[in-house]
C-alpha cells in the first residue's frame, strides 16, 4: 500500500516535471503549442493512477511551469489543475479503462479530444476576456482546429504507447 502511493507520487511527479520541462526551453507563446505533449502526459497518468492521476499531474506541471513566470502563476496552476481534472472526468465519462489487456483506442481519442477542445476553449477565452492577449478571429478558428486535433494526436499516442508498451507494467 505504501510503496503503491509513493509510485503514484512519483509518476506525478514525473509526468509534471516532463511538463515543466517542456515548458521551461521553449518561449511562450510557441510553448502552447506543446500542448499534445501535455496531453499525452496527462492520458498516461489517467491510465496509470486510477480516478485522480491527470488531476494530480496537472497540479504538479501548473505548480512548476507557474514558478517560471510568477506573474502567470494563477492562470498556470489554474488551467493546469483543471485540465488534468477535465481528462480524468472525460476518460470516466467515455469509460476509458486500463487493462492488461489493452485500452480502448477510439474511446481514448474520443475523450482526450473534447478535453482538450474543452479545455482550450476555456484557457483561450478566459484570457481574452481579461485582456491579456488579444482576441482575433483567425486565431480564434486555430483554437477551435488544434484543441481537438491535439487531443486526437494525443489520445492515439496514448493508446498506442499504453497497448504496446505500458500495459504490462506493474505499480
């Protein structure tokens, strides 16, 4: 029991600090691009750590990529912390369940594209109503096109990596 919570924190932990990292070499606004990275991070947490584990990988990347820009520090930890909270909620809505035998793929990109779409559309608008970047309706379509196309990108990244590799590992 207690090795199994400490590899739960340590997988977080990890998968967070991948999501920092991502972060941490690349300038914003390009690093919003990275956005299927997080993603895929956050799918395999789901997978890995039953009920919460996108949730707890989000808390842990928004906490970190928030230290980088201080100023930022409310709306990383904020969207970070909901984002992985929205793949938990879609993979249970979508009925995505890790087995030794496999995930189902489809249910998978199903899920991860309405969060990420989802969770997009929240970030993206939630900023523009408060004016700290502008609003533009070219960009506007971009983040209607790559919220669910990186969902969908991250959601077959997800599957493949869990059915091929990672079904088999025991925590």
């Amino acid at each position: 029991m207690v090795v199994q919570k400490a590899t739960r924190l340590l997988i977080a932990a990890f998968f967070g600090s991948i999501i920092f990292v991502t972060r941490l070499f690349v300038p914003p606004p390009i690093d919003r691009l990275l956005i299927a990275v997080d993603a895929v991070l956050l799918a395999l947490s789901a997978l890995f750590i039953k009920n919460v584990g996108a949730t707890y990988v989000g808390a842990v990347g928004g906490v970190l990529s928030g230290l980088l820009l201080p100023s930022f520090l409310p709306f990383s930890v904020l969207f970070a912390f909901l984002y992985g909270f929205i793949v938990d909620v879609f993979l249970f809505v979508f009925r995505v369940n890790a087995t030794e035998a496999g995930v189902n793929r489809n249910r998978l990109i199903s899920a991860m594209a309405v969060g990420t779409l989802l969770i997009a559309f929240l970030s993206y608008y939630a900023t523009t109503v408060l004016r700290v970047i502008p609003s533009y309706p070219v960009i506007d379509a971009l983040v209607l096109f790559m919220g669910p196309a990186s969902g969908v990108s991250a959601g077959y990244a997800a599957s493949y990596l869990w059915n091929k590799y990672l079904r088999n590992m025991v925590l």
